[in-house]
C-alpha cells in the first residue's frame, strides 16, 4: 500500500483505497494504470528472485547453514601470534 501511495505526487492512503475500489476517483488513472503495475511487478520480481535462490541452493546442493554453527570451523592455530616468541 505504501508503495502505491508514495509518488511525484504523494496521495493518502484513503484515496488509494478508494481508487482501487471506484473508477471515479480523481486519482484512478494514477493509481491503476502506474503505481499498482509498477508494484506488482516489483512483487514479482523479488519473488522469482528467492526461487532462483532457492534453485541454486538446491541444484548446488549448497544449503544455508544453520545458525547455531558459527563459526564454521575452528582455527587449529595458537591464539599468539608468531612473532611474539
């Protein structure tokens, strides 16, 4: 909704719902034929990027690792360094 209602020309959100709802709102030209396309396409844009994402994890077989594994592995060095020998 915020999408739609934020522009050039800022409309409030009450006359976004009304004219989504009527066609004889003053701002259903800017509403319907601009900003809704615009958002839509937006929606879907992100959407098929998570499922692109989501295919490479799968095909790659690289999953997200898990949040309690950090980090990923444990350095088998000393903690002082070598210098200081």
């Amino acid at each position: 909704m915020l999408s739609i209602a934020v522009g050039a020309k800022p409309i409030p959100p009450s006359d976004v719902w009304h004219a989504l709802t009527e066609r004889d709102a003053a701002e259903h030209t800017v509403v319907r034929q601009l900003r809704l396309p615009r958002t839509l396409l937006g929606l879907l844009a992100g959407a098929a990027l998570g499922v692109a994402g989501a295919a490479m994890q799968a095909l790659t077989r690289n999953p997200l690792r898990p949040a309690w594994r950090w980090p990923a592995r444990r350095s088998t060095r000393p903690s002082t360094p070598t210098s200081a020998r």
